[in-house]
C-alpha cells in the first residue's frame, strides 16, 4: 500500500536569509518557462530570487533584519513597512527534497517530493492537491514564487490534457496574485503541437 497524502498538506510560507545582492529579476505576475534538459538553471533562477533582496527596496544595509534569527534586530527594514517583500519559495520535485536543500543551501523553503512512494510524499496523479497547495501559497505569501520541476512525470501520469488546465490554473492565479510560476521543461519529451501550447501561455527563459 503505499503511503501518499491523503489531504493537502499545508504550506507555510518562510523566507530564506538573505545571501546575495546580485540576483535574478523576474516580473511579477508571470509564468516562466525555462527551456532545459536539465533543471539545474530553473533551480538557480528560484534560489536566487528567494535568497536575494527586495528587488523594489534600495538600503541594503537593512536586509539582514529579515534573514533567520533577526528577531532582536533593531534596523528599520523598508520590505517589513511597505507593500514589498522579499520573495518566498515553494517547490515540487522528483528529486529527494533532502538532496535538493543540502545542494543549494535552502534552510526554510517548502519542497514536497512528487512521487508514488515515501510516507511524506504527494502522488503524481493528485494535481488537485497540487492545485490547492499552491494557491493556498499565493494567498498567504506576499511576493510567492513556485518551481515546478515534475511536468514530465505528471504528463507520464495525468495525459498531457488534465495538465495543461492544470498549468492554466496556475497561470490565472499567477496573474491574480501577482506571484511568479518557474517550469523547468526539454521541448524534446513532447509533441511539437503540445509544447506549443504550453509556451503560448508562458515567457520563455532561454540558455
């Protein structure tokens, strides 16, 4: 039998210490397809948006207040006192979310493991599940940011039909929330007409 969530779990959003200054920029309030047959740039991408400043804030010297353990800081932070923040990460992966955390240093970020296996793990056949859980998360952060680096599996799994409304859901709520929707994808493992469609509906990041 195996051992898959049952209910969605829930997803606190957290933000990462701030350990660069340099960077990734992305627009809110779009989806982003990072065009590799690896996921290793869309990784790189979301770990460094998650794990650098306020894109819209200028006084770097008030940014550790916002890293772990800056309860006692007494610094007036600007993305603590306007409608900024810093970005927060939630990530869906079939690789070991172990793995993952120790090979680009994330001590908060959500990761959940997309597989049919593990006590703590979600089942590719639940996008609903999925679904919900990311757009709990666009609700609750104030400058969310997702990666999703599954969409093969969950094509294998779903047909490639259920997951294109289920990208299409996510790129409405992207918009509403003004949030930012990451997918590492290789054109090469679909059709041409299907890869279309899902390029039509997001900004391709190219390497």
């Amino acid at each position: 039998m195996l051992n898959i969530f049952k209910r969605k779990p829930k997803v606190i959003p957290a933000t990462e210490p701030v350990v660069n200054f340099e960077g990734y920029r992305l627009k809110r309030g779009k989806s982003y397809l990072v065009d590799q047959p690896k996921p290793e740039a869309a990784f790189e991408i979301f770990t460094s948006m998650i794990k650098g400043t306020c894109a819209e804030c200028v006084q770097t010297e008030a940014f550790p207040c916002e890293s772990i353990g800056c309860e006692k800081c007494t610094l007036s932070c600007p993305c603590n006192h306007c409608m900024h923040a810093r970005a927060q990460g939630l990530c869906f992966t079939m690789d070991s979310p172990d793995e993952i955390r120790l090979k680009y240093l994330l001590l908060t970020t959500p990761i959940f493991w997309i597989s049919k296996h593990g006590s703590e793990s979600i089942n590719p056949a639940n996008l609903e599940i999925m679904a919900g859980m990311i757009k709990d998360f666009f609700r609750k952060s104030k400058n969310p940011i997702v990666l999703l680096d599954c969409l093969e599996y969950l094509i294998i799994t779903n047909g490639f039909i259920p997951v294109l409304k289920f990208l299409y859901d996510i790129r409405e709520w992207v918009i509403l929330q003004k949030a930012i929707f990451i997918l590492p994808f290789s054109p090469a493992t679909l059709e041409e007409r299907e890869f279309a469609l899902i390029e039509r509906m997001m900004d391709r990041i190219n390497f």
